[in-house]
C-alpha cells in the first residue's frame, strides 16, 4: 500500500515503513501505476491527480462530523491516528488538538518555530536573535536571546501540558520540542498512521 | 515638569496629565525650551538631542544592576513604575516583566498582537483570519479564527496569571487583553510613572 502526503512544497511518499520526499511542482502522479492512498492541501496537485483513478483522495473518507469543514486534512489525519492525547504536529504551523476516546475535542494554532523566530526579528534588529533552546522555562529570562525563547515556548508548553493527556509530537521541529515534553512519544509518521487506521475502517471507495 | 518618550515612529510627550504624540522623524527638540526629561529607543533622535542641554536623558538614571544591559529603556521605565506585580506592555512586542519588592525578577517577551496576526496571515491564506476577541480561552477551538486567538492568546493568558501577582496593563493594546484580565490594572501612563519615580529618587544629573 502506498500513502502520500502532498504539501504546498513537497509531496511524501510512504510505503513499507520507508519514506520519500519529492519536489510538489514536478511530481507527475502518472509515475506511480499502484493505488496509493493521498491527503493534499496543493490545489494545483489536486487539479493534476483528477485524471488519476489510482490515486484516491482519503479526504472523502473522513467522518467530518467530529471535526470542522476547514480543518486542514494534514491536522485530520494525526488526529485519527490517535485515540486518547494531545497531538502537536510542529511545522510551519504548530497545531495542537485534543481527541477523547477516538472523538474530536477541539484544538489551536500556535506559529511555527520559523515563522515565530521571522516574526520577532521583523519586529526589531534587537529581536533578532538565535534562540536558546537549552533555557530553563520555569525561569523568568534576564538575556535577549531567553526571554525570546521562553515568551514564546513557556507559555505554549504549559499549555499543552495543562491539557493532562498523553503528548503526541509528530512535525519537523518535534525533536526540538520533545526536550521541552519529557514524557512525549515522538512519531514522525503519525500521518500516515492515520491515514492507515482510516483505510482500515473501510469507508474509502 | 515635561517627560518625553521617543519610539522609533513616535514622540510621546507628557506634561501635566496631557500627552501629544507627534512624528519621531519631523520632531525638532529645539522646539521645547523647557526640561525635558526622556528615554529613547531611536538611534536617529538620540544624535539629533546631543545638541540640546535641556534634554536630560534618563538611561544614565538607571540602576542597571537589576535589569540587563540590552533590556529596552522602555521596558526598564514600566518596571520601574510598579513595586511589585506583573508588568503587560502590549504594544508591537508584548513584554511581560515581574517586579518583587522594588526588584526585578526577569521576564519574557512575546509577539504584539498584530505581529502574530501578520505572522499567522504570512503562514497561509487559511488563517489570514480576523482574531475572534469574544472567544472562551477555556475551550478548545472548532473553527479557524477561534483556533488561532485561543492558540496565540490562551497560552499568553494563562502563563501571565499563572505568575500569580497583581496585573499591569499597559502599551496600545492594554484595553483588548484587559479583557482576559478581569482584575489587572489598566494603566496607559505607566512608562511615564516610572520616569517621575525615577526623577524623584534623585539619581538625574
């Protein structure tokens, strides 16, 4: 079975446990000949994959009850895969959304790492610094370079971990975060995990 | 007794109870014949005052001690103004500083409002959404505008309060996050209480 995960820049191919990252803007879907299974949030893919019938859009396969009409499928499918926790996906965006016994409870929308480190130093030369992510966060900062760190992830990690659930980081910059969450399962296919778990439910056609 | 605070777009001039804001480029300091005690965070004005006596600048009034070196003269000023409690400065940046018996404890620096707005808007289209200021912190969002004003002000909230001291609001959004601060005190002229306090400790020369 092969699962892809189409971005606005790459499109990540998943099959057998082994991942392959290709460019979005040269992907040509009639590469692949098998069925393979596919969430995307790039109109443009989505355009190019209609003349496809091997490529099923699992989108159509998603209880959308339990969730809202413009929740991102990315942000769907780490939901489904787990049933009881807290599932932070950091990447452009830091989403974080809580599922209870399988069901849906809601979530938010924190920067991305990148996107708040761009955003501070926009603000002002002397905001622009590397943060420190070795910093104490239960500490008030007395240096740029910490009170950067910690006004941003303080508040973010106390948080999530307010929510007293079991932590699921999944997301390019889930390693930077798990020092932060000692107790986190750290899974970087967590997406395609969900997807699975939906194709075993057995409404995809 | 006239006290000035220069920003880098701004001067804000304060005398008896009444302040006027004019534009930092345009502003002549041999327009005042008078005292004027001030801070700046503007390079460009801080060579123009050399020339003039009766500007008294009161970066050299600090006792540095306490504070950092890099720590923005505005800042230093709010903390200054309150002996013990939460500073809030809400503007471009928000800084959120502890003062503990006169002393000061350190602090965070988080994105202002309309940063995070921009930064959030730069991420995607999706949530180039306007922030929803009536939302419940409390819940877990369902819809993309409560998601990201409970993602980037819930944390915020909670990691202030959780300080357990008395709230200062200050700074151009003081009154919008006043409202998730039911018991904080909401004071615009802070940074000009912690320039008088200053002057009266006699340090100024």
């Amino acid at each position: 079975m092969i699962l892809c995960d189409v971005g606005n820049t790459s499109v990540d191919l998943y099959q057998d446990g082994k991942r392959a990252k290709k460019p979005a803007e040269s992907f040509d879907p009639a590469s692949i000949g098998e069925n393979v299974y596919f969430i995307s949030v790039n109109a443009s893919f989505n355009e190019r994959v209609k003349a496809y019938s091997n490529w099923i859009d699992l989108r159509t396969a998603v209880m959308w009850d339990g969730y809202y009409p413009t929740m991102g499928i990315d942000r769907v499918m780490v939901c489904e895969a787990v049933e009881e926790g807290v599932i932070v996906d950091a990447g452009s965006a830091i989403t974080v959304d809580v599922m209870c016994g399988g069901a849906y409870q809601g979530g938010f929308i924190s920067l991305g790492l990148y996107a708040a480190r761009e955003a501070y130093a926009r603000l002002s030369p002397a905001l622009d610094v590397s943060w420190n992510f070795e910093v104490d966060l239960a500490k008030m900062a007395k240096n740029t370079p910490d009170a950067v760190t910690v006004g941003f992830l303080a508040p973010l990690v106390a948080q999530i971990q307010s929510l007293g659930k079991p932590i699921y980081l999944s997301g390019g910059d889930a390693s930077i975060l798990s020092r932060f969450f000692p107790d986190a399962v750290v899974d970087e296919e967590l997406i395609f995990k969900g997807m699975k778990k939906l194709i075993e439910k057995g409404r995809v056609c």
